[in-house]
C-alpha cells in the first residue's frame, strides 16, 4: 500500500516558493514604480493583476471541463467565505473603478491594498491548501499559490501607484473596512444556514481559521490587523515628513 506523502509546512518546495514569489513580486513593483508614470498605464498594469487572480482562482472549474470532468464549483468560489475571496473581488473592483479620484475610492482601495497584502502574505506563509495536497505543483495547491502572488502584486501597487495616500487616518479606514467583511461573513453564514448547508465559517466567524490555536479568533486577528496599519501608515508618514524635510533646499540669509 502507498503511502500518501502530504505537503508540510516552511519543507523545501514552500521555502523555494516563498523566496521565488517574492523576489518576483518586488521586481513586478519596482519596475512599474521606476517606468510607468502615465495613469492610464498605471490603471492597466493594476487591471491585469486584478483579472490574473480572478481567472486564477476559477481556473480549475476551466481545466477540469477541459479534461472531460464534471466542472464542479467549490463554495468559495460561488460565495466570498474567506478573507482572500472578498479582497479578491474587490481588488477587480478598485481596477475597474471609473472615477479613481474621488474620496471614496481613495477609502476603498485603502481597504484593499492592506486586507489583499495581509491576506496573501498570511496564506503565502500559511497555506493550509498545501497541507492537503501531495504536490506543490498539484494545480489546486499551485494555483492557490499563484493567485495569492498576484493579489499581493496589485494590492501592493495600490500603495506603490499611490492610489490612495499613506497616513494614520488608514487605521480607521481599514477598521470600518473589517465591519464590511464582517458583515459580508455573516450573509454567506445566514444563506448557507437558510439552505440547510454545512457551516462555511465565512469569514472564520464561526470557529478559528487553526483549530490548535483557539485563542487566535476573528476578532484577535482583526485588532492585530488595524495596529499593523496603524503601525505601517504613521511609520510611513513620520518618515516621509523627515525625507521632505531633508530634501527642503537650504538658502542662506545675505548678512
């Protein structure tokens, strides 16, 4: 009898990934950072990553059709239950946004830019999909994988394409953002009770997304989410006051 090897976390496919992924990534923002000035190559080069993870994300209903497999959708596919999901689409949303100079696309792409980069660093790291694959190049695992880098390359242009500005003010921002996804959690929870369904945890607002870790529940995850953006936005702003300073001229007074 076969014995059926499992992925494992931080074992050397998920080092190599880790490594690779974000290499990639950082080059795919410096470059665009260093030429892409125009906001219409901006917009399109936000556009592409938005629609890479969606299709990303959906390929395996295409691949198993193709195959001459039943084409059969996954919840989370059908409906935003993780975290990942709702940043997903809304990270489509903010690309294909119309009017990208009003104040409220400045919160919402606020929102996404931090909830997309937390979620796909968190699953970068913690892919609980790996744990439940024989393979890292098996395409369920493997897109996941994928789909998550590409979130992370547009939710981090939104900060890089300076869509929305960096301040401490993104704290509250990004905390009325959670409400929204708490909320959205608990419609998917409510539809799938309503149908007779087995409990989706959308939004782990059931039960804790790691069962050994109780402790660490929505709502833990969620306040240490708004002191990192906290954190990130006033860094970012004190230092940013300290280099305009520094690059102000200095002018001598005739005496």
């Amino acid at each position: 009898m076969n014995t059926i090897i499992l992925g494992s976390l931080f074992d050397g496919p998920h080092l190599g990934y880790i490594a690779t992924s974000l290499a990639i990534t950082a080059l795919l923002l410096w470059l665009p950072f260093r030429f892409i000035k125009s906001q219409k190559y901006k917009d399109i080069y936000l556009k592409v990553w938005a629609l890479a993870t969606f299709f990303l994300h959906i390929s395996p209903l295409w691949i198993a059709f193709l195959n001459g497999q039943p084409a059969i959708a996954a919840d989370n596919v059908l409906f935003p239950i993780y975290f990942c999901n709702m940043s997903m689409y809304l990270l489509v949303v903010v690309a294909f946004w119309g009017n990208k100079k009003t104040k409220f696309f400045g919160y919402i792409s606020t929102v996404v830019a931090y909830a997309g980069a937390f979620g796909a660093l968190i699953s970068l790291f913690y892919p609980d999909y790996y744990l439940h694959g024989t393979t890292i190049f098996e395409w369920g695992v493997f897109k996941s994988m994928l789909s998550h880098s590409t979130m992370l390359i547009g939710s981090l242009y939104l900060f890089v394409g300076g869509y929305f500005k960096v301040n401490r003010y993104n704290t509250i921002i990004y905390a009325i953002g959670l409400l929204f996804f708490g909320a959205v959690g608990l419609i998917v929870n409510g539809i799938f009770a309503a149908a007779g369904l087995n409990a989706p945890n959308a939004m782990y607002l059931q039960h804790p997304p790691i069962e050994d870790v109780p402790f660490l529940n929505v709502y833990v995850i969620a306040a240490l989410m708004v002191l990192l953006v906290f954190a990130i936005s006033y860094t970012y702003e004190v230092v940013s006051k300290k280099m305009s300073v520094l690059k102000k001229p200095v002018t001598q007074e005739n005496h």
